[in-house]
C-alpha cells in the first residue's frame, strides 16, 4: 500500500513537472478561420494552425484572436506516429519567421499521427496536440 | 406607296373605320388574354445535372463523379460556362448556354453526353436532369403548420405532402412543389448491433435478409373448371407487425425475427433541411411554375384550391398561402406603370388643348394613343411577348411620340381647310385633306425612320440587360410603327368626318401668340451673337459631360420587390438541430423590428430541391408592413442586429428576385463575386482569408464573406485490405456493410391509402454513437465463432475534410462575396482592384476574376456605347441621303451633344448614377433630339423653296415661329407623359423605368431650349451655302 502510494505521489509529480495537458482536440464547427486554410486547433493561451501536404508540414502559431505569433516565442517538438504499427519517428522542425517548416515521409501509409509538444517560451508552459495528417491527399 | 395608303384611306373611309374598329376590339379581348409578369423572360438557359453521390465526401464527389461528367459537357455547342459544386453525397452541375440557344434542344445534347458519362461512374449513381427552371419560377410559398402545437410535425407533413401536394400540382401551369420542414414519415428498422451479437448473426445476413422483406411475386395461372386464375405470391409488409415477425436468421435452431434484434417503428426521415414559419416550426412549401405560365393566374388557382380543401384538413391546421407571393409584385408594378401610363395620355390630352386650343382636333389626335397600343397588343400576341414592365415601359417612353405624328397631320389639315375656306373656289375637302397629308409624310416617316435606328443597339444587347430591353424596344417600335400608320390613315379618314364644314378662321391662342413673340425677341438677340450663343452651349456641354465624373456606374437599379431574403450562414460542419437554433434566433430578432410582418424559414436542402444547399444555410424571406422607416434603413438596422448577435456567421441581405438575378450573372448570390481559381484547396482558403482582409475596409461594402468552403470534420474508417482479406473480406464487401450500418438504406415501400412510405433499415443511435461503438461492430462471424468487428479490419481515426468543392469551367474555385450599399458598383470595384492588386499575392497559377453585376455593367456599357455610336453613323447617313449635304446632316447632329446637357444634369441631381438603364434613355435621346432638329431645318428648307423665301434673318426666325408649337408641342407630350415615372423612383416596377425617364425628360428640356435657340444661330451662320445649293439641287431634280 505504502509503495502504491508513493508511485503514485511520484507520478503525480512527475506530470506536475512536466506541466504539459492535452489540448483541444476539437473546436466548434470552424467558427475560426484558418488563415492558411489548414486545421486549427486551440489551446488555452494560443491556437496551432497545421497545413500538411504530401511530405512537407508548417506549423503556425496564433494568439487566441488569431493574431500570428512569431516562431521565436515558442518551441515546438514534432512526432509521427503510423496508425497500427505504432511507431513513431521525430521530426525536425526548423523555426522560420511566422511558422515552423519540417518533413516526414510516410512511406505510402495513408495517415500518420502528427504529435505537436508546443512550449510557450516566457511562461514555459507545455501543450500537447494531436492533428490526423493524410500525406496523399 | 405612302402617298397611296393615305389615298386608300380616304377613298374607304367606312373600310378604314371598321378596321379599326375590330383592331381595337380584338386588340382589346388580347390585352386581357397575355400573359402578366413583372419582367419579360430573362432566364438563362440553363441546365442543372444532379447526381446523388451515396453519401461520398466532397473530394470522392469531384473526382469520381463532378469531373468525369464535367470532361464530357465541355465541347457542347452553345455552352458558355460550366459550374459546379460537390458536396456531401451531392454532386450539382450548371451548364450555362448562350442566352440565343433553346432550352429544350440544350437539354437534348446534354442527356446525350451525360448517356456517355454514365459508364464512367460509380456503379448505382445516375445524374438526373433538374426539370426546365425559370428565373421567375418560384412564385409563392405556402406555411403549414400546427395551431399551439397541438399536432405532431410528421402529421402536418403529411397532410401536405398528401393531400396539398397532390392539388396544387394538378393546376396548369405549376411544375412543382418542393416542402420542406416537418418530418416526411418513414417505418424505420433500427437494429441493435448488441443484439444482433447476442443472436450470433452478421449485419451480412441481415441485409441479405431484408433485401427481400416486401416483395410481392407471380405464380403463373391455374386451369380449374374451364377458368383461368391468377396465382399471385403475397408477401409485401404492409404495417409494423408484419416488419417485426421478419425472419433474419437462426440462432441455436431458434428463429429470429426482426422485432428481436431491431426496434420497429414510424418516425421522421433523416433531415437534412427544416422550415418555419414566424418563429415556430412549419412545412414551407415552395410553388414552381412552368416557363412562360402565367404568375397571377396560377396564384389565384392556388388560393381557390387551397380554400376548397380547407375544410377537410384536421382541426388544428393551418395553411397560410400568404407567405411570399410573387403576384403581389407583379400587380403592384404592373398597376404602378398602368396608372402612369392613364396620367401620361390625360397630360398627353391637356397639352394638346392647351396648344391646339379646340377640342376635335385634341380628339383626333390622342386617338393614336388607344389606337397604337391595342395594335401593340396585338404584335405582343404575335411575338410570344407578356405584359410587362418593360413592355409597358416602351409604351410609356412612346406614350407621347404616339401622338407626334398625327399632330403634324391634324395640325397641317386644319391649316390647309382654313386656307381652303378663304379661298374663292374651294377644293373638295378630302382633296384638301390629301394633299395636306401628302406634304407633311417625309418628314412624319424621316422621323421615325430615325428613332426606329437609333432603337437598333437594344436588339443587339444580349445578356440580361438585352433580355430586358429587347421587348421595351419591341413595344416602343410597335407603338411606334402603329401610330405611324395610324397617322396616314386613321387621322386624315377622322379629319374628313370631324373637321368637314367647321373649321373655322381660327388663329393663334394667346399663350402661343405670346410664345411666338418671345421667340422672336430671343432670336432677335440671338442672331447676331452666334459665337457666344455657340460658346455658352459648348460651355453648358463641356460642364455637363464633366458631371459624369462625379457620378457611380451600376449595372441596374435597385429593384423594389416588397420582401427581401436573408441568407444565415453558419460554419460549416454544424449540425441541422444549430443549424435551426440559430435561424430561429434570427426570426425573433427580425420579428422584433416593427416594419417586419412575418418570416418564414428554409434551413437546409428539402428532398425534391435542386439547390445544394448544406444544413449550414438557412434563407429567410421577408415580408415587410407598408408603414415604417425606409427599406434600406429597416434592413441596415437588421444586418446590424444580425452580426452583433452571431459574429462568426455570415449573414447576406438581398431580395428574392436580385438574388436569383445575381445567382444567374455570377453563379453567386451577391451583387459582387470575386472568384479566385486555382487549383489547391488549401492555397485557394488561404488566399480568399487574406483577400477579406484586404478589402474589408472598403466603404460602401456590405455582407463581405468568403464561401463557405472549409474544412469540417470527419470519422474515416479506411478499410486495411491485407488485414480485411485475413477473414476473408474485401474492401468493397466491408464498405458496403458499413454504408448499410451507418447510413441506412431503404428495403421496401408500403402503401397505405394510396400513400407510399418507405421502409428503412439502420443501425440504432447506441451502435454509432461513438467511434468506440462503431469500431465495435461485428461484420462477420468466422466458422470458429471469432466475431470479425470494424476495427479488426479498418483504422478509424478522425479527420478534417473539405465541406463542399466549387468548380467553374473546369477549375476549383472559392468566391468572396459583398453587396453594395451607399455607393456605386463602379467605384467600389475598381477600389477592391486597387487593393487586391497591391495587397495580395498569388501564387503561379492562381489568379482572380472580378464577376457578378461588375462584370455584366462593363459588358453591357462597351456594347451600348458601340452599338450607339454605330447608329448615330446611320442616322448620319439617312440625313446625307435624304438631304445630300454634308453641313446640313452635320448641324441636325450637333443637336445631340445638346440633348445629353440636360440628361446628364437631371441623373447628376437625381440618380446619381450611370446604369444601363440609364444609356438606353440617352439612345433614345438621340433620336428624339435629331426630330426636332430635322423638322426645324426642314421648314427652313421648304420656306426657301416653296415659299420664295430667301436666306435672311428674317426667314430664319419665320421659320422658327411657325414651328416652334410642334417642336414644343412634341417635347411637352413625351416629357409630360413621362412625368409620372420621374416621380416613381424605387416605386415597384418603375425601378429600371425611372432612369430611361429621367434622362429622356432631363435631354428634351435641353434640347428643346437649345433646338429653339441654338439650332436657328447655327443654321443662320454656317448653313447659308448648304441650304442654298440644296434649294437649287431640289430645283434641278424636280425640273428633270
């Protein structure tokens, strides 16, 4: 009992620490514009614009109202995760001025989970999100 | 030949009479035969393909169905555009034809090609023709509804899916009745995918099961004592007991019915559209007529029909069939213009007494009136033509070059009976009246000759605006030509019956006396000041024509239909039950304003419609009490309302009628379309949101939006073939078992009463609720007993796809709307192009196209400024023929720029704007102010020539004097009888008239002062050499 309870307070920490949640997954029926004409998803503080197409990914950040956010004010960490399979792969994201640019070839699989850790350079805070991306279409 | 007409009338004066009598009686019994509408037929030919897609995602629409049909309509003769919109299991095409084609051979080649399309496409899906529409097609809406709720919305469908329907379509001329709303009844077989797991039995089985639940089959004849029966095998379903004890399958030897896997019951279709009337939920039932039906009629049949079946529905009910009637349009703009036209002919008639002092000459004279236009209604008959605004308003614009011709005549015969009188042996009196007749017939036929001319650029219009003014011309040439006969035969026979024997020596009035006198001291002063005469009315012109800076370019005015319609767009992707909170929100914020007086809401797309519109949409029409603040202002005030209460959803105000109008123009329902193609997607969004806001701050734009087309979401379940194929499954099997599971399909009709209702297999909420419960469902039951579900064979996941893809002559692409307010198309556009230009960058391939009423003003001002100066060149040439002399032609010419001072001054000081409607009024200018000028140089001519006249001072002001009645009497009777449409701006049916007025009265104000001065100073100072060598080629012709 003892020990549960100290993995658990450990546990419990060690998320505490990492200061990360999952973002929203779904907004209401796209009463934001995507100014790229990607998906945008929403977080508390800020909302992620992602525009796949075939192999190559941008990645643009936006305050709440939509107004773009420079690269330099956050982080981001990128992964791809093949559906069955699960495997997953980094990609490297390169900081431009009003988004962030990387690849990822997905070898022919019709999707792959695109898995965005985005950290807030002043606060720290620490966002997770999730965006399906169909590399074909 | 002319002199002969006017010979025949007067040797069979009774023949004469009694034509004309039966012209005016069966002229008459037409006028109330043809057929009443607000506008002639200005439909496109256009043919709509439909094809539905099974529910497939836009982008499977597109390539699989929209572009392989596309591939084939392109090269079909005739087409000028084709456009297209893919939607969810929805695919809509528009082929637009030249306006010159026919409709119905146009649907020939088009069936032709879609014959050949056919095998390209996905088994099962057939593209439909839409029926033969009409722009004007929608003629009423009709509200059904429940009082206090008290019966149940799938009943109040019924009854008028069963009982209104059915009536409503067997009047003449109706082509459809499309309901929305209520829920249209359906026997719904909701299968539990629980139990269908607890009875070990597949959805496979099931299906193959339910395939043959109703069906009804043949068992040859029986032979039996010398007869022959019918064997029939019945084994249709004919209520919810007969569903329920279906057998499905067996579970351990146990039969099992469909009542033990499924809940059986009546309920509501799945909706994908909802109505209401004023707040509360209602069927809206939408009345299509057939091309060329007559409107006012059919509506009059629908009201009787409807009070007939009245007293047979269920207590309870309500039918409001006033809830948006096209007729009432129609009769307010047709009484409109024809009590401007009776205020037209008794000022017509006032100043004829006025000038003509004596009552039967007045008499003869606006008999040409009556006369002409009953023969006008005749040639309406012959041409297939409807009684009209624009008919009507060609007879307005006539109304007082109607009487012109026979006030010449009427005018020369008394002169020369009163000359006859005095003299000491009297000619008879029908000689005297036909060579009166005779002396006067060039310039009557010279005259109108030119104004036919100048009318020739109407029929040379195509488009809209030639839709729109080809029939004012014909009506205006009609009455035209008519009062021209009626001038060399009726009026010279009404001559000889009324002015025989009575005319007495009678001079000038004292009004005209005065007039004369007046004239005689302006030309007097005139005279000798040529340059400065010269000067002050190149000046005056100068400055006119630099008013046309200051003024805006539209297409056409605004019309005025009484009711206006709203367009609520909500992102897309929200569901129907939003959809239809937010639509309801908007009927209480506009029933709130008191200048509203009912509304009535279409959410979505109703089962028979043709309109593709997602449950995002919902149009709401208007009706509006008399009483209140002004149109423009209600409707700003609501659109402010609108967009403080729903922010993110776009809100487009229009009126029914304009929004078809501009639907038709630019494939968009907003006065202004700007189209981006290209052929990314993501890149077309992306360029329309940074489009927006570049133009969002332009002043005097309204309703800005960018199409809906976004991305919404959705669950994609991608069949793993390899993985599917372990249990034996291919991908198309699993697809079609799920399209079954989810979407539902219908297995069966049954009749009750002669009504049919189908009968629907689906799964139950629980077993789609969620992706977990979908990805549990069981497809298969190997041998071994191992359930094969969704997941094992498929990867379900979440996505975001496009709503809908729009498509035009064979490229994607997304539109950015805008109506107008405040401020001339002209301007905006060409501010939104400056904008564009400097603001926004596209990518290689991609490109904008300004369309909408933009792109038709443009078109249709090049044309008419062309075909215009196209005229006037012919109208040159007739005077060069006619009068042989350069300098002559050349200074009945200069008349024109004259008449174009006061047409542009009176539009700068009322419109305020450039429209087509408002260059037709300065064409028909043109022919009206070289009239004048023709019949004032003319009698300059015959004084020198006939009455040994010499060219001085004092023949040029004779001349004058003697023709300043008429050329008064003429720009008083056209500017007079068009007063009345002066006053009617924004007035129901006066809307295009009014412009074409103004400028008619505004030039022959000008015209007429200038024609009295100016045409006099230039003849007396350039037109010596002209006039002198003309008398003297007169001379040698007549010698010879």
């Amino acid at each position: 009992m003892r020990n549960l309870v100290i993995a658990l307070a450990l546990l419990a920490f060690s998320s505490s620490a990492l200061m990360a949640h999952e973002g929203h997954d779904h907004d209401a029926p796209t009463t934001i514009k995507a100014p790229k004409g990607g998906v945008v998803k929403s977080l508390d503080a800020s909302r992620v614009e992602v525009v796949a197409k075939g192999k190559s990914i941008k990645i643009y950040l936006y305050d709440r109202d939509m107004k773009p956010a420079t690269a330099g004010e956050f982080s981001v960490v990128a992964q791809a995760e093949l559906p069955r399979s699960k495997k997953v792969e980094e990609i490297k994201l390169e900081p431009n001025d009003a988004f962030f640019e990387g690849a990822y070839d997905a070898k022919g699989v019709h999707r792959y989970k695109l898995k965005l850790e985005v950290t807030h350079s002043k606060t720290g805070e620490t966002d997770k999100l999730t965006f399906n991306v169909e590399p074909r279409k | 030949m002319l002199n002969q007409i006017i010979r025949f009338a007067l040797n069979h004066r009774l023949l004469v009479l009694a034509i004309t009598a039966l012209s005016v009686v069966f002229g008459g019994a037409t006028v109330t035969s043809l057929p009443i509408d607000v506008f002639p037929d200005i439909t496109k030919p256009t043919v709509t393909i439909m094809t539905e897609s099974h529910g497939m995602a836009p982008e499977e629409v597109e390539t699989r169905v929209t572009l392989p049909v596309e591939s084939f309509l392109n090269g079909i003769p005739g087409v000028e555009r084709v456009r297209s919109q893919s939607g969810v299991g929805l695919s809509v095409i528009y082929v637009e034809f030249d306006w010159g084609t026919e409709i119905y051979r146009n649907r020939q080649l088009v069936q032709e090609k879609i014959n050949l399309a056919r095998e390209r496409l996905p088994k099962d899906i057939s593209p439909v023709m839409g029926p033969v529409g009409s722009l004007m097609g929608q003629i009423q809406q009709i509200a059904v509804y429940s009082k206090d709720n008290v019966i149940d919305p799938m009943e109040v469908r019924n009854i008028a899916e069963w009982v209104l329907r059915p009536r409503l379509m067997t009047i003449p001329g109706v082509a459809q009745v499309i309901s929305i709303g209520g829920g249209l009844k359906q026997y719904q077989i909701r299968v539990s995918a629980s139990k269908l797991n607890l009875h070990q039995l597949t959805m496979e089985q099931v299906d193959e099961e339910l395939a043959q639940i109703s069906q009804n089959t043949t068992g040859g004849f029986l032979e039996k004592d010398g007869q022959e029966y019918l064997v029939r095998n019945i084994g249709i379903v004919e209520n919810l007991d007969d569903i329920k004890g279906t057998f499905v399958g067996l579970h351990f030897g146990k039969p099992v019915l469909i009542g033990d896997i499924a809940e059986v019951t009546e309920a509501p279709r799945l909706k994908r559209g909802d109505g209401s009337f004023n707040g509360k939920p209602a069927v809206v039932m939408t009345i299509q007529k057939q091309p060329g039906a007559d409107t006012v009629t059919i509506t009059k049949a629908i009201a009787k029909a409807i009070n007939e079946i009245r007293p047979s529905l269920p207590a309870g009910i309500v039918v409001n069939p006033d809830v948006f009637k096209q007729s009432d349009f129609i009769e307010a703009s047709i009484d409109g213009i024809v009590g401007k036209l009776k205020l037209g002919t008794v000022l017509v008639f006032v100043v004829l007494l006025v000038f003509l002092a004596n009552l039967r000459m007045s008499i003869i004279t606006i008999t040409a009136i009556p006369v002409s236009f009953l023969v006008t209604a005749l040639v309406f008959r012959l041409f297939g033509l409807s009684v009209n605004t624009m008919t009507l308003g060609g007879l307005a614009i006539a109304i007082g070059e109607l009487v012109d011709d026979s006030i010449v005549d009427v005018e020369n015969v008394y002169r020369r009976l009163r000359e006859n009188t005095k003299s000491l042996r009297p000619r008879s009196v029908l000689k005297v009246i036909y060579d009166a007749s005779s002396e006067v017939r060039n310039s009557i036929v010279l005259a109108t000759v030119i104004i036919a001319l100048v009318f020739l650029p109407l029929f040379s219009l195509d488009g809209l605006e030639g839709r729109l003014f080809a029939p004012l011309g014909v009506a205006y040439l009609s009455a035209l030509a008519a009062s021209l006969l009626v001038s060399l035969t009726l009026t010279p026979v009404l001559c000889s019956f009324f002015l025989r024997g009575k005319v007495n020596a009678h001079g000038d009035t004292k009004f005209v006396l005065w007039l004369k006198n007046l004239d005689k001291k302006i030309l007097e002063w005139a005279l000798p000041r040529s340059r400065l005469v010269i000067g002050v009315a190149l000046s005056l012109f100068a400055a006119s024509m630099s008013l046309t800076g200051f003024m805006g370019r539209d297409f056409l005015p605004k019309f005025n239909e009484g009711t206006a319609m709203i367009a609520i767009i909500a992102p897309p992707g929200i569901s129907l039950a939003e959809s239809n909170k937010i639509g309801a929100a908007a009927e209480s914020i506009m029933l709130a304003i008191p200048e509203i007086r009912s509304v009535s809401r279409k959410t979505g797309r109703a089962e028979l419609d043709e309109h593709a519109a997602g449950v995002h949409v919902s149009e709401i029409d208007v009706d509006f009490h008399e009483k209140g603040r002004p149109r423009e202002a209600v409707l700003n005030d609501l659109r402010t309302k609108l967009k403080e209460k729903f922010p993110t959803v776009g809100v487009n105000v229009g009126q029914p009628i304009s929004h078809l109008i501009d639907h038709m123009l630019s494939g968009v329902n907003a006065a202004l379309a700007i189209k981006i193609f290209g052929r990314d997607l993501n890149v077309l969004r992306e360029k329309a949101i940074e489009l927006e806001a570049a133009i969002a701050d332009t002043n005097g734009i309204v309703d800005l939006r960018v199409e809906e087309q976004s991305l919404v979401p959705q669950v994609k379940i991608h069949v793993m073939r390899d993985e599917a194929a372990r249990y034996g499954l291919s991908a198309g099997q699993v697809t079609k078992l799920l399209e079954v599971a989810f979407n539902g399909e219908v297995v069966a009709q049954i009749l009750e009463d002669n009504r049919s209702y189908e009968v629907f297999f689906q799964f139950d909420e629980s077993s789609r609720a969620s992706i977990e419960n979908m990805q549990k469902t069981v497809l298969k039951i190997m041998p071994t007993g191992q359930k094969v579900t969704v997941e094992m064979v498929a990867d379900v996941y979440e996505v975001f796809g496009p709503n809908e893809i729009n498509r035009e002559n064979g490229q994607r692409r997304i539109v950015i709307s805008g109506n107008l307010s405040g401020r001339d198309l002209g301007g905006v556009v060409k501010e939104i192009q400056d904008k564009v230009r400097t603001k926004v960058e596209f990518p290689e391939g991609y490109y904008v196209v300004y369309g909408g009423q933009f792109e038709s003003q443009q078109a249709a001002t090049n044309k008419i400024v062309l075909f215009g100066l196209i005229s006037i060149l012919g109208i040159a040439l007739i005077l060069m023929n006619n009068y042989q002399s350069k300098a002559i032609t050349a200074q009945i010419m200069v008349t024109i720029p004259f008449a174009f001072i006061g047409g542009v001054l009176l539009l700068f000081f009322t419109d305020r704007s450039i429209t087509v409607a408002s260059l037709v009024g300065f064409i028909t200018l043109c022919g009206v102010a070289s009239r004048n000028a023709i019949m004032m140089i003319s009698h300059y001519l015959h004084l020198m020539r006939y009455e040994n006249e010499s060219f001085t001072r004092d023949m040029i002001i004779r001349g004058s004097q003697e023709r300043l009645v008429p050329v008064l009497m003429t720009a008083s009777v056209t500017s007079l009888a068009l007063i009345p449409l002066i006053f009617s701006k924004g007035q129901p049916g006066s809307e295009v008239l009014h412009p074409v007025a103004v400028v008619i009265v505004g030039g022959l104000l000008s015209s007429t002062i200038l024609d009295i001065i100016v045409t006099p100073t230039i003849f007396y100072r350039y037109g010596r050499q002209s006039a002198e060598k003309y008398v003297k080629l007169q001379s040698i012709e007549q010698e010879i």
